[in-house]
C-alpha cells in the first residue's frame, strides 16, 4: 500500500485512525460539517434574495422611466412585469 511508502502518509493514517475512533472528536466533527453546510445554504440564500430584491429595483426604475416618457400604466405593467397598481404608486 501506498502508506507503507511514505512515512508521512502512514503517520496521518495512523492519527486519522484514532481521531476516528474517539466517537467525542467525531459528534464535533460532523457538528463542524453541519455548521459548514448551513452557512453554505444561508448564503445560497441570502444571494438569491439579492438577486430578486435587484432586479425588482431594476423594474421599479425602468416603470419610472417609461412614466416620464409618459408609456401608458398598461404598457408599463405589461412590459415589466409590475401590477397596475405598483405602476400607479410610482406616478404619484
């Protein structure tokens, strides 16, 4: 085997080994592992919202524009995606 080689490999096997063994090392480490995970995910999803939140600002800004352009409330809800209504708020 490939432990046998090299010294080092065999010193890290032997220590992975008893870490391994010690049931107290391994219920941290999987807490470590989730803990990892869940950041992962939280940050997944604080991303996700980020992108929403911008392009949402991206319609709103577009919507103003058309108004002052002076597009129809229709138009602009048709082509942004907004309700009526949310177009109406922005005019006043």
């Amino acid at each position: 085997m490939l432990e046998e080689k090299d010294a080092k490999i065999k010193k890290a096997t032997k220590v992975l080994n008893l870490l391994s063994s010690d049931p107290e090392t391994v219920r941290l480490s999987e807490l470590r592992e989730k803990a990892i995970w869940d950041e992962v995910s939280r940050l997944r999803g604080a991303r996700a919202e980020g992108i929403e939140q911008g392009i949402e600002q991206g319609k709103i800004k577009i919507a103003r524009r058309m108004l002052v352009k002076g597009s129809s409330i229709e138009d602009i809800a048709d082509i942004t995606g907004l309700t009526v209504e949310e177009v109406c708020k922005l005019q006043n």
